[in-house]
C-alpha cells in the first residue's frame, strides 16, 4: 500500500485509502502461492488493525473517520469473498490426505512392535552416556508413535507434558494409571487432555525420569531436550521411528490423528463417536466437516442407491377390502356433508335402520345455527342519533358540513336539551 502511493507523507497515513491495491491484495497473495486460509488468516488480521486504528487514531493520522470506516468495509467484502472459497480448499485437502489413509492394519502393528522396542531402548539408554542425543530421541520417537497411534492426541499434549503431572497421576497397578496435561492447544474448549496408562507403560514413565536426572535436565517437561525449549522435533523422531519398523509410507503425527478421527467416524455410534472424540480433544464439527472422509467414492454409490430408491414405486399396494369413503359409494342415508357446529361428543347411529335417519332429519334441525347479533338498546339508539347530529357518523362525517363539524361542543348542549 505504501509502495504505490503517490505522496511520500507516510505519517498521514492517507495511503490506506488506496482502493485499488487493497482490492489487489487477495490477488498478490495468491502469486506467492499462499492458500486461500493463510490469505484469509492475512485479511483477519489487517481486519483487527483498521478496527483498532478506526476506534484510536493517532493525532497525526489525516485518515478521517469516514475514510476508516470505507476502508474496514472494503476489507470486509474481500474477506467475504476469498472466505467462499476456503471451505472448498480444505474439502479438496483432505480428499488428498484420503488416498494416503494410514491404514488399521499399520497402526495396530505400530503399536504392536513399538510396545516390544520400548524396553530395550530403556535399557541402551541405562547403558548410554547421560547426554547421548541418538538414544534419546529414538526412545521419544518410538514412545510417541505408540500413545498417538492409540489416541490420535497432538504433538503439543506430549511435548508439553511436565513432569509433575507424570508423577501425580490418578490410578495404581491394579486399575491403571491417569495423567492429566494441563497446556495444550484447545484447553479452553476441552479442558484437560488425558492419557490412561497400564502399570507396564506407566513403569516406562518411572524408568525414564530415573534416567532424565542423570543428565542435569533445565527444564521441568517429560520429553526434555538438552537445551531449555520443547522437543521441536518430535516429527522427525516419529518418522525415523516408523521407518525402523517397516511399516508403509512417510507419515507425519497429523496423518495419524486423521485416521484416528476417520475410523472413529466410521466405525461408531454418536454416543460412542462424542466420547472419543472428546477425549482426544478433538471437537465432532471440525470431525465431520473435514477429518471424518465419509465422501468416498464407496459412500457415494450408496447415496446413489438411496436417491434411486425414492423414484421407485413400492411393491405393496393398498388393499382392495378397505372400505371406500367417497360421498358417490356412501349410503343413500347418510348426508353428504356432516354439520359444521357438530360436537366431538355426538354420535351418530349406525345409518342403516329407517329410525337412524330421522333422528338425523331432527338433530339437524336442533343444530344451533350462529348466533344473531344482540339487539341494539335505548340508550345506544339514542347515542347513535346524537352522533349522527353531531356529525360524528361514520356514515355522514364525510356529507357533514364543515361549519357543523366545527362547533359540537354547542350542538351537544341543544341535543341534549331537546331530549329532556
């Protein structure tokens, strides 16, 4: 925007005002093949600003209100427009991430062959010097690829897991063992993540920070590194992981969640689909909308089937002994059309004996018809008359003359005397 701006006073901050290259923006973005949610994440926040700086200008700003306010509109409009297409954008994501599916078979093998390695690697890390990298973070690689595997969490329960929360977990070894992580990543919607561990995984946890003190660790979180910061590179630890093991593909921890969720999808119930979904802290919307890949090219064929089966006519057709209720096949006795002001409570007899239809003729007879208006009083003859002199009828006000219409307060008076 300043780039393109004619004048060289900056500090005016005029050069909002450049309609032209605002609407060109979306377009620069694109160039730099940035996808539709980051330009969207972009416009968001250049939404956030021009709101910010509409409600506290500077003192030096020359950007009137007015000026703001056309500005935040515009920015609105092509945040509106490029919003359309984001949903598309994402359907069309996760349709790829659909042909690269990890598949049930590799994820029970995952955890099958990760749960025999994670002793041994306790062991060569017992043996290992305290600051040895290599052993370390195949250990944390195998580790994280057998809890994700199970439940689908994200990177950021695992790396942001401290210590104290491992050792104050819920359970013992006969009911199994609950950690419950506080920092992650949709803690205000989900509360607490959450890891159930056997008393054999959680003897890991206790063998591995009997370990994690021999090398003097500077911070308090499990998957400790050798510096102060997180584990970063917990993807890379993963991946070399899957490799050693065999199994298909390069696989990032997000591709794992994915097929935690479809599966989850597919293979349970609503009740059962919320409570898992719930403990991976993940939210059933987001899961439907775009983890859950129920659009496939099975589950279309099906919806065809189903959209054919509405045309096609039923086999079973109505009965012919259903008795016919048209006024031509009624009985000659019966009337055709039953009283309007008939209660619920009458009954009729049954119309094929003679008496039947004349206490029909009768009850028709008795029926009460709507009722008359009240006939009108003395008094409201009287009123209506002196309305009328008046002026004030509806049906002579208009026919009235104005000199009349213009002095009822007298007119009153003498009605009222002619009337004693």
């Amino acid at each position: 925007m300043m780039i393109g701006w004619e004048s060289a006073n900056y500090w005016t901050w005029e050069f909002l005002l450049n309609i032209k290259h605002l609407k060109a923006y979306p377009e620069v973005l694109r160039k730099f093949g940035w996808a539709p949610p980051t330009i969207v994440l972009y416009l968001g926040h250049a939404i956030s600003f021009t709101e910010y700086f509409r409600d506290t200008p500077l003192p030096y700003c020359r950007l009137g209100g007015n000026k703001s306010i056309l500005v935040f509109r515009e920015l609105k409009k092509l945040y509106k427009h490029v919003g359309r297409t984001v949903l598309g954008h994402q359907t069309l994501v996760k349709q790829v991430k659909q042909g690269r599916l990890v598949a049930k078979e590799s994820l029970a093998a995952c955890q099958k062959l990760a749960k025999a390695k994670i002793p041994s690697l306790l062991d060569d890390l017992e043996k290992a010097p305290p600051k040895d990298p290599k052993t370390r973070y195949r250990f944390f690689g195998y580790l994280a690829a057998y809890l994700l595997s199970i439940y689908g969490h994200r990177t950021g329960v695992l790396t942001r897991m401290k210590v104290k929360e491992v050792k104050d977990a819920l359970g013992h070894d006969q009911t199994g063992y609950l950690i419950n992580v506080m920092e992650h990543k949709t803690v205000r919607k989900f509360g607490l993540a959450q890891l159930y561990l056997q008393p054999e995984e959680y003897g890991w946890f206790r063998k591995w920070l009997q370990l994690r003190k021999r090398a003097v660790p500077l911070n308090n979180l499990f998957f400790n590194t050798l510096g102060r910061g997180q584990a970063r590179d917990m993807v890379r630890y993963f991946r070399r992981a899957w490799s050693e093991m065999g199994l298909p593909g390069a696989l990032s921890l997000l591709d794992v969640r994915t097929a935690v969720a479809t599966y989850n999808f597919e293979s349970n119930d609503t009740e059962v689909r919320q409570s898992l979904s719930n403990f991976m802290c993940h939210d059933v919307a987001t899961q439907e909308r775009f983890y859950a890949l129920h659009k496939t090219l099975s589950r279309a064929k099906q919806m065809r089937e189903m959209f054919v089966c509405l045309s096609v006519r039923p086999d079973k057709t109505t009965p012919a002994t259903t008795p016919a209720t048209t006024p031509a096949t009624a009985p000659a006795t019966m009337p055709a059309t039953a009283p309007a002001t008939e209660g619920p409570s009458r009954k009729r007899p049954p119309p094929s004996s003679p008496q039947s239809s004349d206490s029909e003729e009768k009850e028709e007879e008795e029926v009460p018809t709507t009722p008359k208006k009240k006939r009108e009083s003395l008094s409201m003859k009287l009123a209506k008359k002196v309305k009328e002199k008046v002026g004030f009828s509806p049906r002579k006000q208009q026919t009235q003359p104005v000199h009349a219409r213009l002095r009822p307060r007298v007119l009153l008076k003498d009605c009222s005397k002619m009337f004693k």
